[in-house]
C-alpha cells in the first residue's frame, strides 16, 4: 500500500510518500482502508518531534473508511462498517488501529464529513461543554476563528448563545468567522487585541478565552479573560506557550486548562458519549465543515506546508 512515512524528524520535507506493508488485523485491532484522511496542527507537531513518537511512523492521527479486517477479541466492529478513528496511522491507504480508537458512523454522515470533523469537533466540543461549559449570553473569545478548529469553536459558542470574538490575520478570514456565528472580529494583525476585547466587554474581559495559537497569544489571552474567567489554551500553531509562574493567575483568579483530547475518549463509555454527541450536532446542521481542499496523498506535504504557512480556513483532507 501507499503512506506517508517520517523516518527522522523535522520539516515538511521528511514526509516521504512511499510503499508501506499492508497492515493485518492484531489482536483488539481493526484494519480500516481509508477513504478520507484529516489533516491536522497535531500531525505537525508529531513531524516536527515537538510531540515525540517512535521513529519511523505513518503520520496522521484521523482517518474515515471501511472496515475490512477484524482481529481476535474484537466484538464491536464487522467488516463492511462505517467506522471513523483517531488512533494514529491516518495518512495511508489502510490503517491499523485499536479498537477502542474507532467509532461507527452514525446518521448517514458522509465518510467526507466524518473525517474532516470528527478530530476538529471533538475537540470543540468537549472545549464548550466541559473545558469551560458555555451559557447564554457570555463573552468567547476564540483566537485563529476561521481555521478548522476556531470555525467549530465560533458555530458550538453561538449556537449555545454566547457572544463569540473572533481573532484573525486577514479581512476574508474575519467575514468567514462573522459567517460561522462570531459576533464582533478583531485583526490580529492591524488591531489591538486587549483593547478591543475592553471596547467590546466594558472593561471586563471574557469568561472564557479558547486559544488554539499558544506562544504567540498567550500574555494577551491571559490579559482578555475576566476575574474569574477559564482561559484554556489547546494549540501550539505559533510554538509551545512559555513556562509561567503560577501565581500569575491569581490576579484574577483565573483558571488556566490545557486539555488533550484523547483524556476525554479514554474507556468505551466516554468514548461513545462523546461520538452520539458529536453526530447529533451533526444531523441537526449545527456543525457546518468548511472543507479547505481536498488534496491527494502523494501531496501530504504541501497539505502540510499550507496548513503551516496560515494560508487556508476550515479544514484539509487527503484522498488515499
């Protein structure tokens, strides 16, 4: 089969698209060929060594298709489901993966749409309803609102009656986040972010501050969330956040969370509760998944130097 392999670590041009060993089906494992495989910051970060894995490895953490192998002790799954994954191995033409990783797709959503949402809406999900449960008229503001995360972020926060800020480098990306529930925008690039996140909050800040761009971001992050506000930071686009003193937050007593999403899929159970969720937010329109391009495999590399480089909105898929 084809992959996209990382032998030693570093930028876009240690992706290498090669032949691979089809995987068999181990024990507690399924073997999934892909349709559709999402392209992700994380992928990056894996690349990179910024989060170290054993060498060499198939990037990509996402993937949708078709089951067509079962492995011992696997009771869940058959060949011929629909099944979505988050377990690693994405970027390939069939993924071996652990069964706990995979979900069946629910409501008829397209295998398209299952993997460009399924990574990117969980985490949003989990970000509005657990991370900082947003309510009826708060202040949200959300950092990067027109990438695939901050889209999601912007329609959940809305959607749940929030007053969603969204930060962005270029006029088009503000009027694709104003299209995807923000209600006031801010150009990262041209705007002071502090001051008119004042302007807008009377001083007060916002009860929640969702930043998925990390170093670049953080002080002012820190400085828009109000006295008792949650400021969770879940990205690393512009580098990993520096190292802060602790007490810092007591200024106003603010709570700072950097969730990982897998801490939330952790048993079948909490797996499944998240995944019902997520496809009935689906079925009822209130996810709407901006797909950026949809790229073949053997070009896993440029997906990645765009998605890098700052120069898409909404998510980017490969096509095995």
């Amino acid at each position: 089969m084809k992959a996209v392999i990382v032998e030693e670590i570093g930028g876009p041009d240690k992706l290498q698209y090669r032949d691979w060993p089809r995987p068999a089906a181990s024990k507690g494992k399924v073997v999934i060929k892909n349709h559709y495989s999402g392209v992700n910051f994380i992928d990056t970060y894996h690349r990179s060594g910024l989060y170290p894995l054993p060498l060499p490895f198939i990037v990509g953490r996402e993937s949708a298709g078709e089951v067509v192998e079962v492995g011992d002790d696997v009771t869940e799954f058959k060949v011929g489901d629909r099944v979505v994954h988050m377990g690693g191995n994405g970027y390939a033409e069939f993924s071996e993966v652990g069964a706990l990783a995979v979900e069946k797709i629910s409501h008829n959503v397209s295998y398209e749409i299952a993997a460009a949402g399924t990574l990117q809406g969980l985490t949003a999900l989990t970000m509005v309803k657990s991370g900082y449960p947003v309510q009826k008229d708060d202040f949200i503001l959300v950092h990067a609102a027109a990438g695939g995360v901050g889209l999601l972020l912007c329609q959940l926060a809305s959607y749940l009656g929030a007053k969603v800020i969204g930060t962005a480098s270029t006029d088009a990306k503000l009027a694709l986040a104003r299209e995807n529930g923000a209600t006031y925008t801010i150009n990262s690039k041209t705007e002071d972010i502090v001051a008119r996140v004042n302007e807008i909050t009377g001083g007060l800040g916002c009860h929640a501050v969702l930043d998925g761009v990390g170093k670049a971001t953080f002080e002012a992050s820190l400085a828009c969330t109000r006295r008792l506000g949650t400021l969770i930071s879940f990205g690393n686009a512009s580098g990993p956040v520096d190292p802060i003193k602790i007490a810092v937050l007591s200024q106003k007593n603010i709570k700072l969370m950097r969730p990982t999403l897998y801490n939330y899929l952790t048993t079948r159970e909490e797996s499944k509760y998240w995944y019902d969720l997520f496809f009935d937010l689906v079925d009822k329109n209130v996810f709407k998944f901006h797909i950026h391009k949809i790229y073949d495999l053997k070009d896993a590399r440029q997906a990645q130097e765009d998605l890098e480089g700052r120069v898409t909105t909404g998510k980017l898929l490969l096509k095995p």
